[in-house]
C-alpha cells in the first residue's frame, strides 16, 4: 500500500488499519507493519491510497 499526495492527513485511514500502520504528521504514511489488508483504502475518502509500489 502506498499513500499519494492526494493524502490531506485527515487520519481515517489510521483509525481503521487494524495493524496500526498508519502515522500521521500533516500527511499520512504508511510503516513497515503494514500487512497489505487494504482497509485504509476503503476508508480514504480522496483515493489517496493505492495498492501499487
């Protein structure tokens, strides 16, 4: 999962990633403890994030 810079850091995506993989500071990014579920990209109301690298 990747997070492009459509991202407005609003922080949905963090509240439902259940691998708590998501930080936010001004924009959203996404960590190394991301198990690719892609719950964060149903949540994103702008499309900001993607499946591809």
């Amino acid at each position: 999962m990747r997070i492009t810079q459509a991202c407005v850091g609003c922080g949905h995506c963090k509240v439902f990633c259940p691998a708590g993989a998501i930080e936010t500071c001004g924009v959203s990014r996404i960590n190394d403890k991301c198990i690719e579920c892609g719950k964060c990209k149903g949540y994103c109301a702008l499309g900001a994030i993607t499946e591809e690298p």
